[in-house]
C-alpha cells in the first residue's frame, strides 16, 4: 500500500471515530439515579429461624410511612457483600471479662470465626483492659487468617484482671493529665431534650464527656472514658477506610452494663444508620449483685439523663441486628453462629429516589414489611430485622448505598 494510500485511510479512520464521538457526546442524557439500599432478615417467629424462599412480592418498604416501589432486590446469598466484622470486648473483670478469660469459650469463638468464607473479615478490639475504662487496643486489624485470629484471642485472658503496672500509668507519663493540648477532637451535641453532651477526645484516645441539662443548673462529667459511643466511631471509622466495599458489622460483648447518656446513645445511632453499620451484641449473664442494684440504679440514671442497660439491645434493633443473650459455654459460639448466620441470611432491598426529591438532612424512618402464607394458604408469623431509617444522598452524588 503506498503512503499517500496509507495516510489517506488513517485519516478516513481518524474522522469517522471523531464523528462518532461526537455523535456519542451529542445524544448523552444525565440522569441522577439514587438509590437506598438496606437488608432485612426474615425469621419465623416460631422456630426463630431465616426464612430464606420469598419473593420481592412479599415485601413493603415504607419511607416515612409511604410506600416505595422495591427496585433492587436479592435474595440470601445472591450478590452479597463481604462481612467486614469488628468483635469490641469489654474486658472488665467485673463484667463480660471474668467470661471472656476462660480459654474454652475463646475457643469456641475462634471456632465460629475459622468457619467465615475467605472474603470475609474480622478486626478485634478490646476495651476496658485491666479494669480501666479508657484503656483499649486493637489485638488485629481486619484478617481471615485463622491463626491471626486465634493468637489475638489468646491474649485476651492477661488483659481480663487488673493488676499493678497497667496500660494507664504508662499512658499517663506518655500524655500527661489532662493538658489543654491534649485534645484533638470536641463535639457537642444537643438532645432532642434540650441536654447538651460534650465529648472531648485526647490524643490519646481518652474521651471526656460532660452533660449539661435543660435548665443548665446540672452537670454530670464522666472524666476520662472509653465509652460505647467512642467504640461504635472508632469501628465505624476503621471499617469505611480499611474496607470501604465490605458491609461493616460490630459485635459487642459485655454484661449489658454501657452507661451511656441518651444524646450520645442517639449520636451513635446516626452513625449506625448513616454508615449502614450493623449492630449486634453478645450479652453475658449480669453479676447477682449487679442484679439486685439495677432496679434501684436505673431510675437514678434516668434522671441523670443516661441508660446504664440496654442500649446495645437498643442500638442492635435500630440497625437491623441481632441482640443474643449467652449463659452456658456453648452458648457462646453458638451465640456467634448466630449473629454470623443472620448476617449472611438477609434480603437486599432498593429503591430510588426521584430527581426532584432534594437532600433535606434528616434522617428518614424506615419500616420493612412482610407479607406471605403458608402452604395451607395461612398468613405466616414472621418478624423483620432491618435498620429504621436512612439519611438521603446528596443529590450531587453518584449511586450509593445508604
């Protein structure tokens, strides 16, 4: 071919691309599409078991208590995203501790966690080491690797009693006590109440929190904690950078004890619902003392503004998870088992929202509902798990799971 040939058929090559293209760019239509997306598990009330077999059909969404038409759709298993799982243990040995030291139920626990499928994940945070509650540290980030997980769990027993020489003294001389210079993050936030909750959090970790009533005439300073709320944003925060594409779930394990005022309990919400976190605790039995104290300490808490027990139960049904109960050694794994299960048993719901609806920076109320019989044509008993709300995407963003 000669080049006067060659040139001339390049350039023919070279406009008709150009003409395509732009052909291409005139005919583009933007369309901003937004969608919600959130998971429900389905289970019989009867045996308390996943319902695994319904149909799009069976299920309503209601958005702020109207209806949504269901565009997105998936069962059990279909499409789901990788567990990025963050067990938080709250060592005191007072509470969930003087459990989690006995190497059997480690044991099992390690178990139940050899068991995920290699794409998912688990990072482990103990809280409350050697009885101080600001002491905390994180035994593994997030790994599949069975033996990582095991020797992070072995070194949980030395970090369940207190002793002399702990993590504090030395985070004391590292820090100092309490200088101004110390804090690196303040947030206020005001309850639905009038209460007003400050927390100012050290370089350290440490988090200071005050509660500020109504009227202003009452003050109640925790001092330097490490509390629930605190956990909660560390994990959330963790997950979103290390495993932006996972599905992040918490599992707590304590005795129930977490007083947490109630301004700082619905924060923690917000971020649950807003970074589609799954809350999930593992509650150990309550000393007897502790027992007999809490009919008398609850109301006393009340009235300074704060729940002493019960919030993760509270936070797990918020965010569509599991609150599980455990006594009996193997109750343990078997607890994890089934936090794990429902984790991986669930439905996928989506629908979009219309160009026209504006981000108003609220969170929404969700409700999901099911509807479906039996074989012998009667309305089936089930109950539904999932998050309660959600907070509209801006409508600059791109798709996006809530």
């Amino acid at each position: 071919m000669s080049t006067y040939r060659f040139t001339l058929l390049l350039l023919i090559v070279l406009f008709a691309s150009f003409s395509v293209s732009a052909q291409e760019v005139e005919d583009t239509i933007k369309i901003k599409t937004r969608v919600v997306f959130l998971d429900a598990l389905v289970k019989d009330k009867k045996t308390n078991l996943p319902i695994s077999n319904l149909t799009s059909d069976n299920f309503a969404v209601l958005d702020e208590g109207k209806p949504r038409n269901i565009t997105y759709f998936t069962r059990e298993g279909q499409a789901r995203k990788p567990l990025a799982l963050v067990l938080i243990l709250d060592l005191r040995e007072d509470g969930a501790g003087r459990f989690l030291k006995r190497a059997e139920i480690l044991k099992s626990m390690e178990d139940e966690l050899a068991k995920l499928p290699p794409g998912d994940e688990v990072a482990i945070l103990a809280m409350d080491i050697n009885n101080e509650d600001e002491e905390r540290l994180w035994l593994t980030e997030f790994t599949n690797d069975r033996a990582t997980l095991a020797a992070a769990l072995a070194r949980v027993p030395a970090m369940c009693e207190p002793h002399e020489g702990s993590t504090k003294t030395a985070a004391a001389t590292t820090q100092g006590e309490g200088k101004p210079d110390d804090i690196v993050e303040t947030e206020t936030i005001r309850g639905r109440n009038g209460g007003v909750v400050t927390r100012a959090t050290r370089r350290d970790g440490r988090v200071n929190v005050t509660r500020t009533n109504k009227d202003g005439k009452m003050t109640i300073e925790l001092g330097d904690v490490y509390d629930m709320a605190a956990a909660v944003k560390e994990a959330a925060r963790k997950a979103a950078e290390l495993r932006p594409n996972s599905q992040t779930s918490i599992v707590w394990v304590s005795d129930g004890i977490a007083p947490i005022f109630y301004e700082d309990r619905d924060a923690t919400q917000q971020i649950l619902i807003r970074d589609n976190v799954i809350f999930n605790s593992l509650t150990v039995e309550l000393r007897t003392l502790f027992k007999f104290l809490m009919p008398i300490g609850k109301p006393i808490a009340g009235w300074m503004g704060m729940s002493l027990y019960g919030s993760a139960k509270y936070l797990a049904q918020q965010s569509g998870g599991e609150a599980v109960k455990v006594g009996r050694v193997k109750d343990y794994g078997a607890g994890l088992q089934r936090i794990i299960g429902n984790l991986t048993a669930r439905y996928s719901l989506g629908f979009a929202l219309a160009e026209d609806e504006n981000d108003d920076g609220r969170m929404h109320a969700l409700e999901v509902r099911v509807n479906a019989k039996d074989e012998k044509g009667k309305t089936r008993k089930l109950q539904v798990s999932s998050r309660q709300g959600y907070y509209m995407s801006s409508t600059e963003a791109a798709v996006k799971a809530q």
